[in-house]
C-alpha cells in the first residue's frame, strides 16, 4: 500500500482571487454608463458635449465597437467619453488593449517624409529681373535728387529776399505731440455695456482650453452647437432666457447680464439657465 497523495491532491489550486476581481470589474461599456449616470448626464447631454454621435455612444456602453471604425477610433472615442464623465482614461484604455490584443502597431513614419527627398531643380539667377530692378533704383535716385535740390533752392531764396515764416507756419504737423494711446478697453466693462436691461445676454469665451458649446433660446431653438476654440467668443441674446451646456466649463469665461461667473472646474460639463436680471444658474 502506497502512502503517497493522489493525483487529485497534486492539482495547483486556481487563484480565485484573480478570477473574482475580473468577474467584479465593470465592462468598458458599463463602466461609462454607470459613471453618465451618476454625474446626471444623458446620451444627448454627452453627444453634444464630445461631438460623438449618439449611436456610437450607445454602441460603446453595449460594448459594440464595431460602429467606432477600428481600434484606433475605438480608442480616441473611449478617452473621449471618460474624459466627459470623469473616468481615468488610462484604466479604461488599458482594459481595451488587453480585450483586443493590444495597442495597435504605430505607422511607419518613412513614407510621410518620403517628399523631403524630392528637391526642386535649381535654377539660375534671373538676371533679367535684377537689371529691371537696377533701372528702377537709377531712376528713383534721379529723381529724389532733382526733387531735393528744388527744395533746397527754394528755401535759399526765400531766405535771400528776408520772408520770415508765420508763428503757425513755424509748427510742422510733424513737431504736434502725440496723443496718448487709448487704454484697451476692460472685458468687464465692454460686457456690461452690451447687456441691455430688457433682454438677458451670455458672452461666453474660451480662455485656457477648447470648450464644448450648446446653446438654445426660450424657444429650444438651437443657437449654437459645436466646439469653442481657444480665444474664441460666443455672445447670445434672448427676449427670456438662454439655455447653455459647457462641456469644460472651467475653460471658459462667463459673463451673463454683464456680470462674470467663474466658479466652475476644469473639466466639468455644466447645464446652465439664464434669464433678465441677476444670473441665476437654472
């Protein structure tokens, strides 16, 4: 009789806690609808922030990223969406590699600079047009001096028969002082004169970052829907109130009514009502 184990006690036990930490964790998919959900957000609220059309979001929180167009695409609208939602792009994408074997290879940056090599014929001096250009400097020095000694001859004459210049005469527009330059004006200020009292006014401008923008009248008609560049402002004007999404708040600055509002995050999508008076977030 043999004292030895079984080869059913030889067996390596399994990690069972690996499997049950991937079994918890989130699909990519589920991950940002959960995250969406929690931050209050609709599918349209987080198409009109990214510029992501609405199908696709659907299709990536059902973890279909066939409608993306490839990995590559699948990537840039999974950063995109998570940055919306305040999500860690870095897990969600590191996910995404290990689901479809890996980052995908870099193209071969050879054939982009393959028109470097291609040098334009050299050619020789254009003599013609610096003989034109000689002829042209001869004739404009001939004529400065004919013109100056004119001048000058005039002046020696009119000293000769003792004409003596005017007080105003003396003063040459050129010897007037100059006039300060005006101060730039103060955004502040320009902000507040263009409110009027009877409508209510929102001047939005994208300062640090690019921004995402949509804008709507009392009438839900859509005045503006697209990104803010940086540097770029939008003003709107409504007889009741203007609807506004900002998809990176925190980039912006925000006058409404002629007043600033500058108390948002970085990053932050933001759904705002204004009307007359004071700004009163909706």
């Amino acid at each position: 009789m043999s004292n030895g184990n079984s080869p059913e006690d030889e067996r390596p036990t399994e990690d069972v806690s690996d499997s049950v930490s991937e079994e918890a964790r989130p699909s990519i998919g589920r991950a940002l609808q959960q995250a969406r959900i929690a931050a209050g957000l609709t599918v349209d609220d987080i198409s009109s922030a990214t510029r992501v059309r609405i199908a696709i979001v659907h299709a990536i929180e059902a973890d279909d990223f066939t409608p993306c167009g490839g990995d590559v695409y699948a990537r840039g609208h999974i950063r995109t969406l998570a940055k919306a939602v305040r999500l860690d792009p870095a897990e969600l994408l590191a996910q995404f590699d290990a689901e479809h074997g890996g980052r995908p290879a870099p193209t071969p940056a050879a054939p982009l600079f393959e028109a470097e090599r291609i040098r334009p014929e050299r050619r020789g001096p254009n003599w013609t047009a610096a003989m034109v250009a000689a002829i042209v400097a001869v004739i404009g020095f001939v004529g400065f001096t004919f013109v100056k000694g004119g001048d000058d001859g005039g002046s020696e004459a009119s000293v000769a028969e003792g004409s003596q210049p005017s007080a105003g005469e003396s003063a040459s527009p050129s010897a007037k002082p100059k006039k300060p330059a005006d101060p730039k004006p103060d955004p502040t200020e320009s902000a507040i004169a263009a409110a009027p009292r009877d409508k209510v006014t929102v001047k939005i401008s994208a300062i640090d970052d690019p921004s995402w923008l949509s804008a709507k009248d009392h009438n839900g008609r859509l005045l503006f829907d697209g990104l803010l560049k940086q540097g770029d402002s939008k003003t709107f004007q409504d007889d009741e109130k203007v609807d506004l999404v900002l998809g990176n708040a925190g980039a912006v600055q925000l006058y409404v009514n002629g007043k600033k509002i500058d108390d948002f995050e970085p990053g932050s999508v933001q759904r705002l009502t204004y009307t007359k008076g004071d700004p009163q977030a909706g």
